[in-house]
C-alpha cells in the first residue's frame, strides 16, 4: 500500500482476538476518522440479512460516521434479536474507547453464518483496537487483514485526485474471495477519503462505482447475508463539500479504484487458477450486454474448460445464446485472448494448440463477444472453477 494514498485524518489497527483458531490471522479491524464524515453504504440484495447490515443500513447516508468495526471469523448472520444486540454492543464497545458515540460506530462482520458472537472477547478486542490505532501504511495493512477469511491476501487500492483544492486521497480495502454473486452482493469493503462529499453525493457515488465493481464481479454467483460497501468522507483536504468538476474528478477515481479493487477478489476466488474477464461489446443495452456476460461468466461449463485451458468456445457462444437477450447470430463475433474463433453462425480457422497456450500462459483469460445490436457494452470479471475449489467448500463450513 502506497503511503501517499492514505487520506488524511484517519487511523487504522488490526489484531487477533480470538475468533480465528489460528493466532496469526488478525480477525478485529478499525478503521477510524479524527473528525466527522460523511458516510455512505450499499448492502447485500440478499433477504436474509445479517445484523450488522441491518445496522448500518439503518443509518446510512449520515454525516457524522467516525469508526468502522470489523469482525472475521464469525458473521452474525442469522442470529436473530441476539445477534442485533450483539451488533449494537460491538459499536458501544468501540465507541465508549473511543469517546464516541455509539451510532457513529459502523459494524461490519464475516465469518461463520448462524453461530453467536463471543462478546467478552470482543469487548476486550475493542480496548486493544483503540490503543493500537495508529496512522501509516503498515497500520492501513493490519487493519486490511483483519477482515480477510478464506482470502489468500489482503486487497487494497489506492490514488490522488488533483483538484483545486490540492490533492484528495483515496484508500479503500475488501476481502472476498468465495460466496460471491453480483448484486452487491462473502465480500466488505471500505473506502476512505480526505475530501468533502455532502451525504447525497457520496451516496450517488458509492452506487454508481458498486454497480461498476462489485456488481461486475463473481465466483460462483452465490449472495452473501453480509455483503456491504462503506464509504467515509471526512473532508480533512477541502474546504467545504467539493462540487463542479472536483466531484466529478474524485467521482471517476472511486470508480477505478473500486474496479481496481474488486477485481482482486475472484483473481483471489477460493481455488482460482485464472481471473476470467467476459466483454460484451455492441449490445443494444448495457443491461443487455451485462446479462450475456454474466450468463457466461456464471456458467459452470465455461468455467472448467478455461481451467483445463480448452478453447471450448462452442460452451461460450451455447452461454450467450440461453442468457435470455435475443441478437442475430449473423453478428456475433467470439474472441478468446482476442483471437476470433466464432463468426456469423460458423467457426473460424485458429490454432487450438496456440489459444490453449495462451491461456495457460497466463493469469487472466479474456473472452469478448462483439455484437451488432447497438453500442453499448458490460464486462464482468470471475474466476475459473477448480477441483480445489470443491475440495476446499466440501470441508469448509460456512
């Protein structure tokens, strides 16, 4: 993580407390602002909730967030009214440490679904948090592990925004690496910066770069009860809420960013060998091109052929001909690694051998369908499905 991201006014911890069996996997993290922010969250779809979705759901947009908690290991999921007031302890712990309010603490959590958080040692986790918080990148990293579960490594991003202002900051974080199906919706993610957003705006923004990212991405299409996203703005950089082409310079750059981001998780998907980006391209909608791309990126078939690097393309265009969006196959072009293997109804003469080899070659297999519907275009990002993924989920409980 690059030091100069890191925005102003803000301190970050992560430790072990004991939710993990292991004692070197940090399973607590606090992000926390110095000063007032603005906050925004986009949760889960999914309607069995867990309770600190329902927590932070319950306050977001506001303007005066300061800490966002974060438990591994266990996701207060399907906990019932034990669960809610476990949730609300977990903010008042942090919050009385911290001299805050309890309503300005935000809780996230991940982990097992249906079993009951230890409180006591949360209570002690909140104490140890606190007095760990400093400023820095190796602190931003600590906190960044302490929300991973079946993740392999820790995602951050980061950049600079110029504006008139002077630099504006922005550092975010996520763990996700299986339970995940676009439609934001296990993955968390936060995202923090120095500039002043009104509670409006931020909220617009965290949509719009969800819709883009985390929306876009899946493993194997299953939505998690705890999916959320947060946003805090302090506007420790700026005077007074940006506006014009400021907003719209830092509004872009969540974008990437979150991109940037959420393409970690199915490159870190449970078992994943390759991140597979599916582009659709020339659809007479963006809806319409985001269903075909989806269809391929959650079709099963499609997935192990790109394990076995098989330029089975025959499974990809059968995908897209099922995803429901009617196209005149007299259009459809189908590239693997850009190579075209599928044009007007009939395949292309290409070198099995030298597509396979580019897909074993490499981390990411790209697959673009070129229609000629319109100009719109989606692109989704999955990973690949793996024997190790289902010996992996075979043992794991969830």
């Amino acid at each position: 993580m690059d030091e100069k991201w890191l925005p102003l006014g803000f301190r970050w911890s992560g430790h072990h407390c004991g939710l993990k069996s292991d004692p070197q996997k940090p399973d607590y993290s606090l992000v926390v602002s110095d000063r007032d922010a603005v906050c925004a969250g986009v949760y889960t779809q999914n309607l069995v909730c867990a309770a600190p979705v329902l927590w932070c759901r319950e306050r977001t947009p506001m303007q005066s967030a300061r800490v966002i908690v974060t438990n591994s290991g266990n996701a207060n999921a399907c906990t019932g009214s034990r669960g809610n007031a476990d949730t609300k302890a977990m903010a008042a712990d942090v919050a009385r440490e911290l001299g805050v309010e309890a309503e300005q603490v935000l809780v996230m959590s991940t982990g097992i679904i249906g079993e009951f958080l230890p409180m006591d040692k949360l209570k002690a986790a909140a104490v140890e948090g606190v007095g760990q918080l400093e400023t820095g990148a190796e602190a931003f990293l600590r906190s960044a592990n302490g929300i991973l579960t079946t993740d392999q490594g820790h995602k951050v991003a980061g950049t600079i925004v110029e504006t008139s202002q002077g630099p504006i900051r922005i550092a975010t974080m996520a763990k996700g690496a299986g339970m995940i199906g676009p439609n934001m919706a296990t993955m968390l993610a936060s995202v923090v910066t120095d500039a002043g957003i009104s509670e409006a705006d931020a909220q617009s923004i965290l949509k719009e770069a969800v819709d883009q990212s985390f929306n876009c991405i899946s493993v194997e299409g299953h939505t998690s009860t705890n999916d959320t996203v947060l946003l805090l703005a302090n506007g420790a950089a700026t005077d007074g809420f940006l506006q014009g082409e400021d907003l719209g310079r830092v509004r872009s750059a969540v974008v990437e960013t979150l991109i940037t981001l959420a393409k970690q998780i199915p490159a870190d998907g449970e078992g994943a060998e390759h991140l597979i980006e599916v582009r659709v391209n020339g659809a007479a909608s963006r809806d319409d091109a985001k269903q075909i791309a989806e269809t391929i990126a959650g079709s099963n078939l499609v997935k192990t052929c790109v394990t076995g690097n098989d330029p089975n393309w025959g499974r990809i265009a059968s995908a897209a001909g099922y995803a429901g969006v009617p196209f005149a196959v007299s259009g459809f072009r189908l590239f693997l690694n850009e190579m075209l293997l599928f044009e007007g109804g009939e395949p292309c003469e290409f070198s099995a051998k030298t597509v396979s080899e580019s897909m074993a070659n490499g981390d990411t297999v790209k697959i673009r369908v070129e229609l000629q519907e319109g100009s719109e275009s989606a692109c989704i990002w999955t990973s690949d499905l793996t024997t190790a993924y289902v010996v992996f989920n075979s043992d794991y409980h969830t």
